[in-house]
C-alpha cells in the first residue's frame, strides 16, 4: 500500500497524523515500510546546501548519491488491525504487510 501526503510543490505543507485500519488481520502482525521524504531517499536539502551547483563536483555527486540512499526499511506492528504513523508534507509511503 502506497500513503502520499501531496501538496503542490510550491507549497510547504503540514504533515500528517494517518491512523491506518487492516481489516481481516486479527491479533499481532508485522508490516514492513519503506519513506521517501525529505529525510529518507531525497537529494533535495543535500542540492540546496552545496549551493545548487549547475555542474557539480564528483565529491558532490558523491555526496549526493549518499543523500538519494532510502536506507533501512521500518518494522511496523499491526496490533488489534491498525498502525498509526506521522506523513511529512510531500513524503511517501509504501508500506508491505506480512
């Protein structure tokens, strides 16, 4: 399942408290979730910071790549069919459950 707080991109937006109901999955289950956000798989803020070079250096395109890297996928606990999470403004989601 894919979540997606959209705002235009000019606009900074709010995130947002989503409280997501599994129906169908009683008792303790696991989800797995993977953010693409301003933290998570963004080169944005790294961009910004260097100056927004128009022909950037291989030491930032390095730096860049570290900062488009998604990391770790998150374990998430389905408890009693739900899962509460908190969506940054133009960040998305996918999330797995197993």
């Amino acid at each position: 399942m894919a979540l997606w707080n959209e705002f235009l991109p000019e606009e900074t937006g709010e995130e947002k408290q989503i409280k997501l109901v599994v129906k169908g999955m009683p008792g303790v289950h696991r989800a797995v979730m993977t953010r693409l956000d301003t933290n998570h798989g963004s080169v944005l803020n790294a961009y910004v910071a260097m100056g927004k070079p128009v022909t950037p250096t291989q030491a930032q395109i390095k730096e860049l790549r570290r900062a488009a890297n998604l990391g770790p996928p998150e374990t998430l606990q389905i408890r009693q069919g739900g899962i509460s999470l908190t969506l940054p403004p133009h960040g998305l989601a996918l999330i797995e459950f197993h």
